[in-house]
C-alpha cells in the first residue's frame, strides 16, 4: 500500500514536470518563431505625377458696363448669371429730353434745307440779272461808240452789269451760309443722336452677367457700373501651392479641376500662367489653370481645387509608397530573403497620387517587399528572421 501511495505521488510531480516543460517549449517556440510580414512585389505599371493646389474661379478679364451720361435708369434687360451677346441691349436711361432735342434738330435742319433751296434760287435769279446786265452794257458801249447813245447812258448800263455782278456774289455768300448752316445743324443733330445711342446701354463683348450693380430708378453718373461683365472663356482657376513643387512645372501642362459646386465632377484644363513672385510669408506661389472648354455656370470666387500633371512614366517599376522606409537623405525598403529581413537602398522617381513610388533602382520584380506601419518597421533589424504572411 505504501509503495502505491509512492507511486502515485512520483507520477504526479513527472505530470508537472512534464507540464512545465511543455510550457517553457510552446512558450520558447512563441518567441523565437519568426515574426509574420506581409509582403508586396514590384510591379510595372504607368505612373503620372501630380501637383496639387486649392484656390478660387476667378475671371482674367471682367468688363465693367457703365452710362456714358448721367440720367435715370429707365430699365434693365439682364440679370446676373445671364449670358449676353456683343451689342445686346442691357439697360436705358430716360432719353425723353435727348427725343425733344432730336425733333428740334430734324426741323432746324429741315429749316437750313429750305434756306438753301431759298438761297439757290435767288443765287439763279442774281446770275439771270447779271447776265443781262453784261448784255446791255454791251450793246450800249457799242451804240456809245457809234455816237447813237450819250456816254452817260452808257456807263449807267455798265454800273448796272457791275451791280449785278455783286449781287451774284452776295448770293452766291449767302448760299455758302446757308450750306454751312445746315452742316452745323447735321452736326448737332448728329450730337443729339449721338447721345441718345448713349442712353442705350449695350453689351461691348459676349459674355456673362457676374454682378448687376444697379436697379431701376436709380440715377446714374458716368463710368458708374451697371452690370460687371466676364468672357467665359476668360475663367479660371487662380491656384496656391507649395512653392518647393514648382520646379516640374511648366506652362500648358495636362490639369484636372474640381469645383466645389460639383461634387464628385472632374474638368480637364491646362497651366496656363505660373507666378514669378512667392508669398514670403506663406512660401507659396500662385499658377491660373484654366477650362478646356469654357464653363457658363462657372461661379466667381467658388471654391476650387487643381491637380496638374508634370510627368509620367509608362510601364515603370513600382512599389507602394507606404513601403519606403528613411534614413537619413537615403530612402530604402525592407525586403523578405531566405527567411531574413534585409536593408535595401533604393533610388526612387516620381510619386503617383494613387499612393504608389517609382523605383529607378535597387529592387527587382521578384524582391519581396515588406509593408508594415512605422511603428512595427522602426523595430526590425537587419538579418531578422521573419516568415511572409499568406
């Protein structure tokens, strides 16, 4: 009985040892078990780089439509938002006194024409005079001469023809007058017309209504802004960005716009214009992208954000840029190699906004390249044992 009882009390103490040992071995094998990582493999795919900038639809030329004179706005015929086309009447101005002014001109002018019909037949009936006026003093002088006629009798006649004479150039004057006259009353006439036309106040280009300044009834003085006037194909996107990213950047390169009041919509545009002058206190620089094709809804001052295309790279060797590990001025990646965690230097190119890096050197293919947060890759050293995680 004793021998059992000792029996069963070794075999419980080799239970526990066998039980501890087990332990210290699963506990052994946890820890020095290679470490899972997951792992990416180069591909070759087609990259393009972007900039990108946030900034406001603005118009490069806005046209202010102002009165010529001073008068009552009688009506307007726009609106804002409304596109307009070149010589398109916009407002009037009260033009009831320029309308008396224009019948008084017509009639003075209808007055000077009668003052030269007046004039022309009186000019034809001075020169009919004088005709013969010559005549008789022609006839006398000779009758003088052949002693038919005293020598006073004949020089009356040719008083008479020189009279004559003089009326003809009188009326002649007074024709010219008359002439003169009705050009001053064309002229002022014209004046007249002139700034009626102003009181019609018409669209100078095609475009769209950004603002209406003024309503009806209002007196306004010249150069006063009515309307404010924009060309659509003259907006664009007046963009900020970093000025550390105009190095790639060039004039007419590919650009897609996104504008605040189109959720979800893309425009294709270009760069069109860079600044050569940086805020010095922001240290960043200005670029204007505009439309491809000319929006008429466009909003002056909406919100808008630009993403220009500098490069691009076809079937070039890639990575995910969540990959790249730094050190220093040198970029690398962890690669998976028989088992082991290896440091590789790797020369990178452009970034494509869909997360991904261009490799220009250090990787092949086939490498396989560790992907983990920074927290988890500032612990791995170099020759580390790992396994890859299917």
């Amino acid at each position: 009985m004793k021998q059992l009882l000792e029996f069963i009390k070794n075999r419980k103490q080799l239970v526990k040892i066998f039980a501890i040992v087990v332990f210290v071995v699963i506990v052994a094998l946890l820890l020095f078990r290679p470490k899972a990582v997951q792992v990416v493999y180069p591909t070759q795919q087609n990259l393009k780089a972007e900039v990108y900038g946030n900034g406001t639809v603005e118009a490069k030329v806005v046209v202010p439509v102002a009165a010529k004179v001073t008068g009552l706005l009688l009506s307007l015929h726009a609106d804002q938002g409304d596109l307009v086309k070149k010589g398109q009447v916009l407002a009037r101005l009260d033009s009831r006194e320029v309308t008396e002014q224009e019948q008084q001109g017509l009639a003075q002018r209808e007055r000077s024409t009668a003052n030269i019909a007046l004039e022309q037949a009186q000019l034809r009936k001075a020169e009919v005079s004088r005709d013969q006026a010559v005549i008789n003093a022609r006839r006398y002088r000779t009758l003088h001469e052949k002693d038919l006629v005293a020598a006073m009798e004949a020089e009356q006649y040719q008083t008479a023809a020189k009279t004559a004479e003089a009326e003809v150039t009188r009326a002649r004057a007074a024709l010219a007058v008359a002439r003169r006259d009705q050009q001053v009353q064309t002229a002022s006439l014209g004046t007249t017309r002139s700034r009626l036309n102003d009181l019609i106040i018409v669209a100078p280009q095609d475009g769209i209504v950004i603002s209406r300044n003024q309503e009806a009834g209002a007196v306004v003085a010249p150069g006063m802004p009515i309307f404010r006037l924009a060309d659509p194909a003259t907006i664009w996107v007046h963009a900020t960005l970093d000025e550390s990213l105009l190095r790639d950047l060039l004039v007419g390169q590919h650009a897609v716009i996104s504008v605040r009041s189109a959720p979800g919509a893309t425009f294709t545009g270009h760069l069109a214009r860079i600044s050569r002058e940086s805020d010095r206190v922001t240290e960043e620089a200005s670029v204007d992208v505009t439309f491809d094709t000319p929006r008429s809804v466009a909003r002056i001052g909406e919100q808008a954000e630009v993403r220009i295309q500098t490069l691009q790279r076809t079937a070039t060797l890639v990575i995910p840029a969540a990959s790249l590990v730094f050190n220093k001025s040198k970029s690398g990646v962890w690669i998976a190699q028989n088992g082991r965690l290896q440091l590789r230097v790797v020369q990178t190119g452009i970034k494509d906004p869909r997360g991904l890096v261009e490799i220009v050197s250090g990787l092949q293919q086939g490498d396989a390249v560790v992907v983990a947060s920074p927290q988890k890759t500032a612990l791995f050293k170099d020759g580390q044992r790992v396994r890859i995680q299917r």
